[in-house]
C-alpha cells in the first residue's frame, strides 16, 4: 500500500494526520509506504487538490472513496 499526503504550506494538520494515519495502520496491521509532501499554493491549484491535506491511497483520493459499510469515518 502507498499513501501519499500532500499539504499546504502553513497547514497546521500534518503532525495530527501522521500519527493517525500511523495509528490506523498499527490498528489495522497494514504495512504502507508513507509520503508527506507540502505545495505551495499554487502547486496545489494546479494539481487540482480540493483542499489540505489532501489524502491518497495508491493513488486515490480519500474524498473521493465511499466508506463501506461498517467502517468508522
């Protein structure tokens, strides 16, 4: 598993969104490739990101992924 987080500059999340994003995969016993990665502003426009952070697994958007049923959001 690859996840990538991608934040603006100045945003205040990062140290909360690693450690649950630390958290889930110890929960879970998943092993993944984590990448932060910060854009300025107009990066970030130019990717299309809708917002910071913006989270990927292997390669799709967390907003965009339906939560199965059962899951906890």
């Amino acid at each position: 598993m690859r996840i990538e987080a991608i934040l603006s500059q100045g945003c205040a999340s990062r140290e909360s969104l690693e450690a649950n994003i630390r958290e889930a995969l110890s929960r879970e016993g998943v092993e993944a490739k984590v990448n932060f990665r910060v854009v300025g502003e107009k990066e970030a426009r130019a990717m299309g990101l809708p917002g910071s952070p913006s989270v990927f697994v292997d390669g799709e958007d967390l907003e965009g992924l339906r939560l199965m049923e059962g899951t906890v959001s």
